[in-house]
C-alpha cells in the first residue's frame, strides 16, 4: 500500500498562479475583454506596492475569470491553457519539484489547485501526477460556459482527502503533504509530515502553533527550519 503525498500547486510548486497566467493569456488574445484585466489592475498594483495582500489581489482574478468565461467555447480555454503551459511549465521551485521527482513512483501524489481544470490537466501532462483537483465550471450542449461552478476542491481540501482515502487503498503512515497559504491547513493537519513552503503568515502561525517545519526558497538558496526558534516580524 503506498503512501500518500499532497501537494498544493499554485504557490507551491508553480511559482506564480495558473488562473493568473491564463487570465493575462486570454486578455491579450482578446478572448476576454480587457475591461476584465483593467478591473483587477488595481489590486495586483496594491500588492505589488505592498498596500494590500496577495489573497485579495487572487481573488479578484478568480471572480474576474468566473466572469469572462461566460459564453466561451471550452475548446478555446484548452487550447489557450496548452499555450500557457508551454511558455510556463518551467516556472516550478526546486524544493517542491525536487520532492516530486524523488518520490514519484513510490507515493501516491495529489495535487490541489484553485486554479481551472482546464490549464492543471494542462499543467500535469509535466507534472504527472496521479490524482488531480481543479476549479470545474459548466457548459451547455454548445460546449460554452455558463458561468456554474461544478466543484471548487481548493474550498474544502481536508474534506476532499478525507472522502478519496475512504474510498481508495491509501495510508496515511508516512504521508506528506506541502502547502503555502492557510486553505492547505486541513490536508496538512491530516498527514505525518506536514511542510508549510514559503508560507504565508496565517499558515506560519498554524505552523507555529504546531511545530511543522518550515521550508523557505528565495532565489537560489533553500531554507528548512522549526518555526519555534524563528521570529516572524510583521510587515
């Protein structure tokens, strides 16, 4: 029986977002009106300047997206998506690809993203992982959006593991499990050795609290501590 190893994607081991990425492809091919890109303009401007957070400025992007899509041809979102992967699939960590690459065969991986299904299935075909959640959004009987959300797995992720280990012959004796932000904080309160990566200051809290270890990539350097001898300082 193979252990289990779950990794979140966007943040964790793409080193940017895969919603972002796609949402700027299909501005500029005009798939999506620019109107769309100019209204979140603001919010990675106040990111960037440090005078609002990353989770305000993604989820912005991620209504923005939900927006556009309405009335699109799915075939255009996988044909963009599989433009995007090709010119980014090397935005990747060295930790977390590293991990993959070492324990691919021997674990069961999962990966979990709130980025679309469309660009991860995308995305996996480098990855290979073995089991993948993303964003689902409907479509009609044209093959067109409609704007539903099918299945939002980057909401409820603990939920999610908790329902495919019952369902399938895994363990959670030696299990892995990476994240960046505090919606990874309830796949990684399930497995044996949890890794907060780059965190954000609510997961270093949690990670904090219960003494996981931090691991922190910066340029070209690669840092693995407990939390509990380090001061976080706030911004």
């Amino acid at each position: 029986m193979k252990s289990l190893a779950i990794f979140d994607i966007d943040g964790t081991i793409f080193r940017s977002s895969l919603t972002i990425e796609l949402f700027k492809y299909l501005v500029a091919r005009k798939v999506f009106r620019e109107s769309f890109m100019r209204r979140i303009t603001r919010s990675e401007a106040k990111w960037l300047n440090r005078q609002g957070n990353y989770e305000d400025y993604i989820t912005h992007v991620v209504n923005a997206y939900q927006r556009a899509i309405v009335g699109k041809k799915k075939s255009e979102i996988i044909k963009a998506s599989r433009r995007v992967i090709a010119e980014h699939k090397y935005k990747i960590y060295r930790y977390t690809n590293g991990l993959l690459k070492n324990i691919r065969g021997k674990y069961f991986t999962i990966g979990i993203s709130g980025s679309p299904l469309e660009v991860i299935t995308e995305y996996n075909k480098f990855l290979k992982l073995d089991k993948l959640y993303g964003w689902e959004f409907g479509t009609d009987e044209r093959g067109r959006y409609t704007g539903k959300i099918l299945h939002a797995p980057s909401q409820y992720k603990k939920e999610l593991i908790v329902r495919y280990l019952e369902s399938h012959k895994l363990s959670l004796k030696g299990s892995i499990g990476i994240g960046d932000t505090e919606s990874d904080i309830g796949f990684l309160q399930l497995v044996e050795k949890p890794v907060a990566f780059n965190p954000n200051r609510s997961l270093a809290t949690i990670a904090l609290k219960n003494n996981w270890n931090v691991v922190v990539e910066r340029k070209d350097l690669i840092v693995e501590f407990k939390p509990e001898s380090v001061k976080f300082l706030k911004i």
